[in-house]
C-alpha cells in the first residue's frame, strides 16, 4: 500500500472518532439542558372533599393496598421517586399522571354522575381482576403495587361493593 492512502485511511479514522466525540458531547449537553425543564408536581396541598373514600367507607387493608396500587396516578397527589427529579423520566411519569388522571380520579371521584361513577368502578374491578392496572412498568419498579390474587380481589369486591351503593341509590 502506497504511504499516501495509508495517511488518508489513519486520518478518516481520526476524523471518524473526532464526529463520535462531538456528538456525545452534544448529547451531553442536550441532556443538562433538558433537566431545567420541568413539569409542575401533581402535589394537591390539602386533602380533596370529593375523594372516593370519604363518602364509600373502605376498610384499612384496602386503603392500602388503592393507595399504594392506585394513587400515585389516579388522584390529585402523587409519591414521587427520586428519580422524578431526572428529565425525561420526570416528563414521562408527569404523562402518566395526566393521563391516569383524564381516565378516573379518585380525589374527584364525587363530582361524577352516578352513572359515570357506576362505569368507571365497574371498569375499576375490569383493570384490577385482568391485572391491566396497575401499569406494568410501574409494578416493575414499585414492588408493594405487585398486588397478590387475594389483594387482587379485595380490591375487586370493593370497586363491586361501592358500584351497588351507588346503583341502589339511583333506583331508589
Ligand atoms: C403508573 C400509573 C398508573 C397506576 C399506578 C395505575 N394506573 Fe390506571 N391508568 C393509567 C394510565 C396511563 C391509564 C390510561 C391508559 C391506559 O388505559 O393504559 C389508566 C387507565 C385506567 C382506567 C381506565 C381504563 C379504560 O378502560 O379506559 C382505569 C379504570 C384504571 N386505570 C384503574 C386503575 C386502578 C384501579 C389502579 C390501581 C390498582 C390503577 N389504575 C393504577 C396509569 C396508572
């Protein structure tokens, strides 16, 4: 091989690594950047007056296990991770709350209608018996939402329970 295209080839090479540098650099500043840019916490500063609970007395067990299994993107105030402080992992749970939010809160769950009550609970007890809800990789990370079959139906017979109140009530 000619000295001259052996040069040629060791300075593309060089170039090669100087482009690779730069763009990890670039990333690395696109990733600082990005981590001043925040979404506003879903951190209510008092409790809700219209939250499920105060009007559909639930026994302690199954407090629990709505509100470690639930919660965190069903009603107006969230437990954040450590790592919520990390964009774009912050933006990506600040997604899910919203939309967990749109779909049912249960901070608000009084302000429904009776009949739109009647279908999210029923949906309610679907997500949990399927084992839809909770979301997949929030069970990945959060261990105590890994609910068992028995917590599975509590919760189940709860959503069902609370349902026909609210079904006896419209009919009578
Ligand atoms: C990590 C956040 C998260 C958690 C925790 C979570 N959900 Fe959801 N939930 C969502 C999101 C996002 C949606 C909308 C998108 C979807 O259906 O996947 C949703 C949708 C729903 C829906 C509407 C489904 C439909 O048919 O439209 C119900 C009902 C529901 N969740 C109930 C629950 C219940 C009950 C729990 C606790 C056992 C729970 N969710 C836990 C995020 C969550």
């Amino acid at each position: 091989m000619a000295l001259g295209s052996k040069l040629q080839k060791m300075e593309n090479c060089g170039n090669s690594r100087h482009m690779v540098k730069k763009i990890l650099l670039g990333l690395l500043v696109l990733l600082l950047a990005i981590q001043f840019i925040r979404q506003s916490k879903n951190l209510a500063p008092t409790p809700s007056p219209a939250d499920i609970q105060i009007r559909h007395p639930i026994p302690p067990e199954t407090r629990r296990i709505l509100e470690t299994a639930c919660y965190d993107c069903h009603s107006n105030n969230t437990r954040y991770p450590w790592y919520a402080e990390v964009q774009p992992v912050g933006w990506w749970l600040a997604d899910h709350i919203k939309e967990g939010k749109s779909h049912i809160n249960f901070s608000e769950f009084d302000r429904l209608t009776p009949k739109r009550a009647v279908r999210k609970l029923e949906q309610c007890a679907d997500e949990v018996t399927e084992g839809g809800m909770p979301l997949t990789s929030y069970r990945f990370v959060h261990t105590d939402a890994r609910l068992t079959e028995a917590q599975r139906k509590t919760l189940a017979d709860w959503f069902d329970a609370v349902r026909t109140t609210i079904t006896f009530a419209e009919t009578n």
